[in-house]
C-alpha cells in the first residue's frame, strides 16, 4: 500500500486548505485512516481519524470544529478540510492507516503506532 499525501501549502492565519491522501495498492475501505501531524522540533501528533465508513470520527481537541476529516472509498481518497487555521496548526501533515478490524468497525485509534502505513507528508504552513 503506498498513500499520498498533498494540499499542503502557505496559507494566511484564518484562511482554509483541504489536504488529500491518495492509496493505491490496494483498496483501502475495509481500513480505518488518521491524519497526523509534526511540527519541528515536536513529536508527531494525532490530528483526526475516521473509520472505513465514515460514520464514527475523532478529532485533537486543538482542531475540533476547525478541522473535519472524510473518506471516498470509490476513490481510495481520504481528506482533511482544515478551516480557521492558526499557525500552530503549521507542520508536516502525514496520513496512515489503520488495518486492525476491530477500530475499522468502530472507534478509530488516536495512538500513532496503531497505524502501520504512512504517507510521505504535506507542509501546512500558516503565517499571521
């Protein structure tokens, strides 16, 4: 499986993005995905997730009604649109997914080492 991620860019505070992260390989609706990202100097960090329907999601508070995270699985597609952004939020973006059943069905994971293939990022960077 190999994920792409893009969207990334420069961006004022407030202003919007919408990042994608592209699978191939292998389809990937069965899988539960998340959104991370990693800031310089800082640990990598949850941002979203979202299970292989759609229909349970789970976000960082520090982007909660900010930030809303979708999947097209006709598309082997996932998206982050990133609203109001602050420039805290600027960081290399990465996507991953999930393959573990049980979080696919349910409640997906916020742990990083739950998520076993990542994609190779996307700078975000917001300026004020």
């Amino acid at each position: 499986v190999q994920l792409q991620a893009s969207g990334g860019g420069l961006v004022q505070a407030g202003g919007s993005l919408r990042l994608s992260c592209a699978a191939s390989g292998r389809p990937f609706g069965n899988w539960a995905m998340g959104w991370f990202r990693q800031a310089p100097g800082k640990e990598r960090e949850f941002v979203a997730a979202i299970n292989w329907s759609g229909g349970s999601t789970y976000y960082a508070d520090s982007v909660k009604g900010r930030f809303t995270i979708s999947r097209d699985n006709a598309k082997n597609t996932m998206y982050l649109q990133m609203n109001s952004l602050k420039p805290e939020d600027t960081a290399v973006y990465y996507c991953a997914t999930d393959r573990t059943a049980a979080r696919a069905m349910g409640v997906p994971s916020t742990f990083k080492f739950s998520y076993d293939y990542w994609g190779q990022g996307t700078q975000v960077t917001v300026y004020s």
